[in-house]
C-alpha cells in the first residue's frame, strides 16, 4: 500500500519539488501515490522519476488531475 500525497492545486514547479522531498525521506522500494491538477505534472513527474532514479508505477488521468504513482529508487 502506499501513501497518498495530495498535491493538488498546486502548479509547476511545486509538485515535482515536493515529491523530491517527500520521497527523500521514504525507504528504497516504497511508494507513494501523488494526485495532482497541474497540467505539467504529466510530463514533469515522468521526468524527474527518470531523473532520480525512481520508478513510475502508475500513471492515471483522474476527475480534475492526474493520479501517479512512483515507487522509490
């Protein structure tokens, strides 16, 4: 199970800012699920998980955002 992170309202670069902090306190292997409203975060969560090191697991339109959900590298 992970935990969600609800980022929602938030636009670029907040989102993928967070995230970074977010996962740094998390083990290798854990997930977290981010919800997000910023139109950007479909391209920049990709590419920051790429970046890091971290895999996306999952990544899903929902009513109003996107859903991601990215599992610590």
């Amino acid at each position: 199970m992970s935990e969600i992170y609800d980022l929602r309202g938030l636009n670029c670069p907040l989102p993928v800012l967070k995230t970074r902090k977010r996962l740094q306190s998390m083990r290798i292997g854990e997930r977290l699920t981010v919800e997000t409203t910023d139109p950007l975060a479909v391209l920049d969560i990709p590419a920051f998980c790429q970046e890091d090191g971290h895999r996306l697991v999952d990544s899903t339109s929902v009513d109003g955002g996107h859903r991601f959900v990215i599992e610590k590298g």
